[in-house]
C-alpha cells in the first residue's frame, strides 16, 4: 500500500466513520435480543418464579371453595365398653367406615381474602421483576452485539496499521541494506513493527473475548451480525428530567418493590384473622358398621354451622401482627431504596450520553487532523523535510485517533440504548415482544395492570 493509498484509506475510515462493519443482511441486533430472551437463563429463572406465583395465587383463591373429604376405613376393633359389658363382655368385630364431609368457610376474619391479595402482589412483583431482568438481559445483549462490532472494526484498523509499518519496514530496510538508509531508521522501524503485531494481537485477543462474552449472553456464536444504527433520536427524552419522570413511572424494578411493598401489607390484614371468630357451613354422611363394639350399622347425616374463636394463644398471634408490620416497614424503605438506585442509575445513563455526544465533535476532529498531519507528514519525509521518527509518530497518532473516534462512536450507541433500558422502555424502541410471563391479564377482579 502507497503512502497515498494508506493516507486515503484512513481519512475514509474517519470521514465515512468506519462505524457498525457488519453485514445489512444477517443477524440483527433484534433478532439477537428476541433469542437472548428467549434462552438466557437468568430471563428463564424469573419466568419460573412468575409461573409459580400464578399457582399461589390459584391455591390462595382455593380458600373460597368448599372442601370435601372423603374417608373410608377397615379393620378389627376390640373394645370394652359399656355396651359390650352389658351384652356380657368384650367384643372383636371388624369394623368398617366410610364418611363424606363437607366444608365451607363463611367468616374466617379476612384471612383468606389477604392471603388472595398478597399473592396478587406476588405475581405483579415477579412479573415485574421480569419484564425488568428482560430489560436488563437485553442491554446486556445489545452491549455484546456492539462489543463485537466494535472489535471487529478495531481489529480492522489494528491489521491496517500493522500492514503499513510492515510495509515501511521493508523499505526502510532495502535502503539500509544497500547503504542509503541509517541503522537508526531501520532500529527505529523494526522496535514499531513489534509494537503493531503486539497491537494487532492485542486486537485479535480482545474480539475473541467479546465473541465469547456474546455466546454466552445470546446463546449462540456471532455470525454475520447486521448494521447497527441505533435508536431513533425521537424515542430520546429532550432532557433529564423527562427521562427521570418516565424511568420512575416505568421502571420494573420499582414496580416490583411496589408491588412486595403491598404484598407485605396485605399480610399485615392477614395477621389480624387469628384474633376474630372462625364461622365454617360443615354438611357430612357417615356409613359405618361394626362401631364401638356395637354389631350392625351406624350412619348419620349432618349439617352444622361451626363457630371456633381462639381467645388465647400466649401472645403469638400480637406478635405476629408486629412482626408484619414492621416486614412491611422494610419493605417501603426497600422501595424507597429501589427509587433512589434508579433516579441514581438513570442520571449516571444520561451523564454518560451527554458526555459521548459532547466528545464526539472533538474525537471526530482529532481523527481527521491527525490524517491529515499524518498526510503531509509522509509527503515531506519522502522529500527529506522529516525524519522517520517524525512520520512513525504521526502514524500512530492517526491509529490512535481513529480508534478513539470508533469508540467514542459504540459508546455513544451504547449509551443511547442504556438510557432507554433505565426508562423501562428498551424492548419497546427494539419492537421486542415481551415475554408472556411479565405481562399482568385482565380477569374479572382480578390484577389489570400491564408492565
């Protein structure tokens, strides 16, 4: 490659931005955020627990319904008995039962209505808590995506450099060799080429850890990953204090602690049950033979409104409403803590934005001066009007520049997104479907919200 050629492929990498080298066609980065949150194992964890909450509840609701008990049992029975004595002495008969019970909680102080209501929470706190590990998953994933891209472009540009000071050193060593050039030049050059393969492998080292990292948050190996263009801006808050009012409306993680915080009172109710009366409708049939010593049948029907009211208990049942009181006094601080990590978390996403738009004038800046120096710089040093020392520096100020400005470039995407993610709102500007499990169904009285 020609000094010239070196010159206009640096200046196209800058100019152009040498950003997002993947193929249009290809992997995008949707499609590998769709399969994230499909196979990740951390989505899949709180997908389970979601799902196991949607059974507590049902068992919760159970409470409500009659239960029925059926019994039946055989067997000898000796006894001795009044009845037994009367007929002259001890009996050995086998004995046979069968019972059918019904039972039905009318009055029960609320217990079964709270326990409902906490499992309510339950299931919005871990659908929540999912849609949240799902945001959160997917950022992960975007950052794998770019990471990858990123060293690929890097590894691009490390092989170019490598490639020119190869180069360089063949030349300077022809006009060693045959007496024109300096051993300092030639020393000069051989101790750069060094550090270009070192940088190159460098380069190569880190692309294979990104690699890596992608296969382990994706779930698959990068193959031809599509163009990245980021975000559209209209989905960018204008400010700070609309990506706060957004994040904290919005936020899984604060509707999850929320959502705990009114399981937690929701027990408080359940805590008072133990102290008032218990009312329950109790209709049942015995089919018996062969009872108490008694030869013959025993059956009875029945149907009896049972009234039990503990009156005592040691003090347990006063403790335990203490101990939910102040379970749910650790649970608002928890809340109260969940808001401040996400007013914290959303002004540090945004700060990083900020900063990643403000340096990319002067990286950008940075990128193409330092072509151009580095331009004029092989024209004199052709000339004799710079010493190699001169032009290698320029060099490597150019590779440097342009790794800066395709950084700079990743983190500005990467921070786009990362404010999105802290607003609740990432797989929305992706067009991701949530998964099923973190949304909240409408059904009758039951939860209506949607995460």
């Amino acid at each position: 490659m020609t000094a010239r050629a070196r010159i206009s492929f640096s200046v196209t990498v800058i100019a152009a931005g040498f950003l997002f080298t993947g193929p249009v066609s290809g992997q995008s980065l949707k499609a590998a955020v769709e399969q994230t949150l499909q196979t990740n194992p951390d989505v899949l964890v709180d997908a389970n627990r979601r799902l196991s909450t949607d059974e507590a509840l049902k068992a919760a609701r159970g409470g409500f319904l009659p239960k029925v008990d059926l019994g039946i049992g055989t067997g000898r029975e000796w006894a001795d008995n009044v009845s037994t004595r009367f007929a002259g002495g001890t009996s050995l008969l086998t004995r046979n039962e069968a019972s059918l019970t019904l039972n039905q909680m009318l009055l029960d102080g609320g217990q079964v209505q709270s326990e409902v209501d906490r499992n309510q929470a339950r299931v919005a706190s871990s659908a929540s808590k999912l849609s949240g590990t799902s945001e959160q998953t997917a950022l992960r994933a975007i950052e794998a995506y770019l990471e990858v891209l990123r060293n690929r472009d890097l590894v691009v540009l490390t092989t170019a450099n490598a490639d020119v000071h190869l180069r360089t050193f063949d030349q300077i060593k022809i006009r060693s060799d045959s007496g024109v050039g300096r051993k300092a030049d030639l020393e000069q050059i051989s101790a750069r080429q060094g550090l270009a393969k070192a940088n190159l492998t460098s380069s190569e080292a880190n692309l294979r850890d990104a690699e890596i990292n992608f296969l382990r948050v994706v779930g698959s190996a990068p193959v031809n990953l599509g163009k990245v263009d980021g975000p559209p801006a209209s989905l960018i808050p204008a400010s700070l204090e609309a990506a706060l009012t957004t994040a904290i409306d919005n936020h899984p993680t604060l509707k999850s602690a929320r959502a705990d915080f009114d399981a937690a009172n929701a027990q408080i109710a359940g805590a008072k049950s133990p102290m008032s009366p218990r009312l329950d409708l109790q209709l049942g049939a015995t089919v018996n033979s062969n009872i108490d010593g008694v030869p013959g049948r025993n059956d009875s029907r029945f149907a009896m409104l049972r009234l039990r009211w503990n009156l005592f208990n040691g003090g347990s049942d006063t403790a335990r409403l203490n101990e939910t009181v102040a379970l749910s006094g650790e649970a608002r601080e928890i809340m109260n803590r969940t808001y401040r990590q996400v007013d914290q978390s959303t002004r540090l996403s945004w700060n990083a934005l900020t900063s990643a738009q403000i340096r990319m004038p002067s990286l950008r800046q940075h990128a193409e001066s330092s072509a151009l120096t580095r331009d004029a710089y092989t024209k004199q040093f052709s000339i004799g009007q710079r010493t190699l020392l001169d032009m290698l520096d320029s060099e490597n100020e150019t590779f440097t520049a342009a790794s800066n400005y395709v950084n700079g470039q990743y983190l500005e995407v990467f921070a786009k997104y990362r404010v999105l993610a802290d607003m609740g709102q990432l797989l929305n500007a992706l067009g991701v479907a949530p998964r099923p499990e973190s949304m909240l169904a409408t059904s009758g009285s039951n939860i209506t919200a949607k995460n």
